[in-house]
C-alpha cells in the first residue's frame, strides 16, 4: 500500500508528455494471446495494471518483457491454465482474456473480474453476444465458464443493448478468428476500439467500421504480428491534466495527445472561461481566471467521457457558481466527494439514482488526510490537492498508479512538490 504527500497552494509551469491509452493497453495485452507470433508494443504507460496483466499471461506460459514503453509478449507456447484469481480481481479489464481465450481455444474460464468499484457493470452483454457466436455461458461461485460444441464458433448478427465498450470488446475478440461473418451493431466508437481494431487489422484481421456503431468482422484463420503496434495517447490522462493545468498552471504544455479526442472535454473547458491554444498535437493551458460554472452531462463517446467528471470536479470549484454534473452511465461514480469535502469542497450528490452532482464555488480549500477509492476519485483528489494550502496525503494511492504512469515525476517536472510513500503492512 502507497501515499501520496502533496504539499499545495503552489503554481505550476512547464510541460506534461501523456503516455499510451491505459484503456486500450489493457485490452491489446489479452488480444495479444490471438496471435501466432510474438507481438511488440510501443508507448505502452507504465502502470499497476500492466504489470497485473503481465501476471496473468506468465500464468498461461506467455512471456512477457516490459523495458522503457516497450512491452513484448510472445503468445507462441501459450498453454490452458488457470488464471490467477488475485491477479484477475484486481483490475476488470481482465474480462477481456473471455474473448481472447474463447477466440484462441474455443473455451475459456475466467474468474468474475474485480477493479474500481463504481457501481453496477454487468456483463451480460458479452454473455449475450458469446452466446451468439455459438457459445455456451455458465457462471458458479464468481467464476464464469464458456465453452463450444463440436462445431466451435461461428459468425453472428449481434445488437447490443446497451452501449458498451468491454462488449464490443470483447465481441472482435472472439469473433476475429471465428468463420464467417460477424456484425455487432449499437457498438461502442471510442478511440480504444479504433486501436484494438488497428491492431489486430494489422495482423490479418478483416474488421470494418470501427469507430461507428456498425463494426462487421470476417472471421480469417490465423494472425501474425508484422509490426510494432503503437498505442494511441491516453484521452483520459491528457484530460486530467488539461484540468490540473488550468486549475494551478501559470502556463503548462499538454504534449503527445489528439486533440479530436478530446473535443467534448475541450469545449467544456472553453465554455469555463479557460485560456487555451489547441495545437496538431498539443494543447497548451494558460493561466486561467473569471471561470464560468457549467452544466456537464456524461455521454458515450463522442460526448463528455465519465472516466473525466471527477478530474474535472476540482476544476469547477473555482468557477464563480453553482455547476452540475450529470453522470448517467455510472451514476455511483461519487466516491471523491466526501474525500473532496474533507478538503473543503462544497461537492454534493443530490440524486445517486439519476447521477447528478453538484459543485459550488470553493476558493479555500485545506490540505487533509484522504483516501483515493478508485483511480479517478484519486485523480480529482492529487488536482485538488495541489490547489490546496498545506499539506495533503492521499492513501491507497495504489489506485492512482494503475492508470497513471509516472505521475510523480510528471508533477515534478511542473514544480509541484510530491512524493510517493510504500507503507508498511501492519499483520
């Protein structure tokens, strides 16, 4: 277990460099196991959940070799194993070695996934949708067992309830090296997806339409890695940091991003009253006064990301008004809020059900002992600590490095004052 000691209430400048997407890396390390060869990523973040993934492909006999943004994984002597349940718990976005398993062995078992805990995710829609490709679903004691008959999968018509990414997912995981043609309709468009489909497209792959809500898939009998893959920029890391920037920034350069990946997140910014310059691949922040409060409804992307409203919060404490935030894809996403207060914020949720949250003007804010429940809360938490006088420990900042590489010595390099400590395990 780690904290984070922040002493605030100092103004920042220099420049960020935003690593890889934490969201495609964690589904581009399962779908590496489809691959005949071995399989090199660059730009890959260094972070908890990489390493956890690391974990689990060693389980199945696939080694793995992460030096600077390198990851190489060689899937060539993959064996069926069980899967380490720790290991499995620790993050969610292990449900996606269901799909590469189902895709590489026709069967997979997987223990129910863990991660950040905010609220219901159910995966019936990739139960839905592995059922489809011709796959019998089971689930027993937290772990879910999928298997096929004799006749293995086969391509499918399948529509998706519910947007969802981890389904759309893991339905090109399953269905890539499935015969026949498989068709997900209401999919999700998010960058991630686009780079999956990149992926394995530049392997063999015959995916069309990602990027739409129409994705249609050509099964093809093997995939063979020719390349190195280089992951897109982290849309959700750079948004953080937009949002600490113009929070405490004098003047910060926000570098390696794709600002069309952001446009929603961008003109809510702008809507504020924020000083920006929006570059080819850069996006830079100065400083910011006046701030106007806003109205923020979460959407499935393109619209304003979820996995940004609690970064943003620290941000609206500054605006002269009363915002709100609407957040109806994970309306218990409210964990930062009592931390949040703990500091001083006048943060509410007034309605859990229908995720809405409302943030007032809060120009004191004090440093004070948190705790960061999930990665984002722990986002909003490091922001609003630096914008507070004294000194603030964030624990479980565990949470916060499983999807921030670096952070310490991004901050650093802006003049923040910071440190990671390793607690002690108490027996």
């Amino acid at each position: 277990m780690s904290k984070l000691i922040i002493n605030g209430g100092k103004r920042l400048s220099g420049e960020i460099s935003i690593g890889g997407a934490k969201n495609s890396t964690v589904a581009l390390i399962p779908a590496a196991i489809l691959a005949d060869t071995p399989v090199r990523f660059d730009s890959v973040p260094d972070i908890l959940d990489v390493h956890n993934l690391m974990l689990i492909l060693k389980s199945m006999n696939v080694s793995s070799e992460f030096k600077g943004d390198v990851l190489t994984i060689d899937p060539t002597n993959i064996v069926e194993a069980p899967l380490p349940s720790k290991a499995i718990k620790s993050l969610r976005a292990s449900y996606y070695f269901m799909g590469a398993l189902l895709g590489r062995f026709q069967r997979a078992t997987v223990s129910f996934p863990g991660g950040d805990n905010i609220g219901p995710r159910p995966i019936d829609q990739h139960i839905k949708a592995f059922k489809a490709l011709g796959a019998e679903v089971s689930e027993h004691d937290g772990t879910v067992t999928i298997k096929t008959g004799p006749d293995g999968l086969h391509g499918a018509q399948i529509f998706l309830d519910i947007v969802s990414v981890g389904a759309t997912i893991n339905t090109i995981l399953a269905s890539v090296k499935a015969p026949g043609t498989t068709v997900i309709g209401n999919a999700a468009k998010e960058p991630e997806i686009i780079d999956i489909a990149t992926f394995l497209n530049n392997m063999g792959a015959n995916i069309r339409g990602a990027g739409t809500d129409v994705i249609r898939i050509e099964g093809v009998p093997t995939l063979q890695a020719r390349n190195t893959h280089t992951i897109i920029p982290d849309r959700i890391e750079a948004g953080t940091y937009l949002s600490l920037a113009a929070a405490v920034g004098d003047g910060i350069l926000i570098t390696n991003i794709i600002p069309e990946h952001l446009e929603a997140f961008v003109a809510k910014l702008e809507e504020m009253g924020c000083d920006l310059t929006v570059y080819e691949d850069s996006i830079y922040v100065g400083p910011s006064h006046d701030l106007k409060p806003i109205r923020i409804k979460v959407m499935p992307y393109p619209g304003f990301a979820t996995d940004l409203q609690q970064p943003l919060t620290p941000l609206l404490f500054k605006a002269k008004g009363r915002s709100v935030i609407i957040d109806t894809i994970y309306p218990k996403r409210i964990k930062h809020i009592t931390e949040l207060n703990k500091l001083g914020g006048k943060v509410k949720s007034e309605d859990t059900d229908e995720g809405i949250i409302v943030v007032d003007n809060s120009p004191k804010l004090m440093g004070a002992k948190v705790q960061a429940g999930e990665i984002r809360a722990g986002a909003s938490l490091v922001i609003a600590g630096l914008m507070a006088d004294g000194t603030t420990e964030i624990c479980h900042a565990d949470n916060i490095l499983r999807g921030y590489g670096n952070i310490v010595d991004k901050l650093r390099g802006v003049g923040a004052d910071v440190k990671l400590e390793v607690e002690e395990r108490v027996n």
